[in-house]
C-alpha cells in the first residue's frame, strides 16, 4: 500500500508541475498581517482547540478573527470534504486560508495528496497556509502552500509573529519620525 501511496503523491506533484500549478500559490503575496482567517479543519479536534488557544492567548492581546469551515481531515471521505470547505470561502473576505490536523499515520495524510484538492489550494488567490502535524511526511499541500508548518500550533505562533514584526517595525519608523 506505501508503493501505491508514494506513486500517487508523485503522479500528483507531476501534474501539478505540468498545468504549471505547484508554485503558484507560493507566490501570493503575503500580508505584512494576517489577522482574517478561514479556518479548514475538524472541529473540537485538539488540532482546533490548540491553534485557537494559541491565537486567543497570545501575550500580545492581539485579536484574530478565525472563521471555521468545518471538515473531517482523515478517512475516506475527507478529500471531498475539504474541498467544499475550500469552495465555500469567499477569499475577499480573509488575509489566508489556514488548513490544519493533528498528526497521525502516513495513510492520515492522503487526503492532503488529493490532486482537485491541490487544484484548489494552487488557485487560492491568498495565500495557504497549513499546519497539518507531521514530521516524517510531507503532504502535497505542505509543498504547495504559501507557508507550510509543522503544526497547528506553528501556524498560530507565525500569525503572532507576522504581528510582532510589525508593530515592532512601526515602533522604529515613529521613533525615527520623531
């Protein structure tokens, strides 16, 4: 089955590669802030409560404001879902796309190999982010995101710093003002 699963994310990478999509959301640009958010992901699931718990906690008192679009994120019908939680957000309405999981074992991560879900995030006219909880494997998501991220967590604690950076940068430019 790992033969068949290695072979499925390459001919997914390949195609991508080939309608000219594998970097294209990559190259999004960035805001300096992200502070709307369209969450995918399942709800309740500690990947959920540990990334809103960082966003809602952080020292700073900086406010997010995180929409969730609910979906499973592993078994068989997850692909699918996914990708109506992703064509259900209007992007006009967020700064990033955040999808995140937990982790969990290599044959977990095949929805987030899924080539119309791949589509899909490569079309995002923001920019994808994803915290999809894995060490040893990368999804095809991971390699196609604006920003990949190890976990849920490291997804909010970039939301936070991409903040930090900022204020700390109109801080200098007053001071310099002055």
């Amino acid at each position: 089955a790992l033969n068949y699963l290695t072979g499925y994310k390459e001919m997914t990478i390949e195609q991508l590669k080939n309608e000219g999509l594998y970097d294209r959301n990559r190259f999004v640009p960035m805001p300096i802030v992200i502070q709307r958010v369209a969450l995918i992901t399942s709800p309740g699931s500690a990947a959920h409560s540990d990334f809103m718990k960082h966003l809602e906690e952080n020292e700073y008192g900086y406010q997010f404001y995180v929409h969730l679009y609910s979906s499973s994120v592993q078994g068989d019908g997850a692909a699918a879902e996914l990708r109506a939680a992703l064509a259900r957000i209007d992007a006009r309405n967020y700064d990033a796309i955040v999808l995140i999981r937990g982790g969990g074992s290599k044959l977990d991560l095949e929805p987030f190999n899924d080539l119309e879900l791949s589509r899909l995030v490569a079309h995002c006219p923001i920019p994808v982010l994803t915290g999809i909880g894995h060490d040893v494997d990368i999804s095809v998501l991971d390699m196609i995101a604006r920003g990949p991220h190890k976990t849920p967590t490291a997804v909010a604690d970039h939301l936070v710093d991409l903040f930090v950076s900022y204020e700390s940068s109109m801080n200098t430019f007053m001071v310099g003002v002055q």
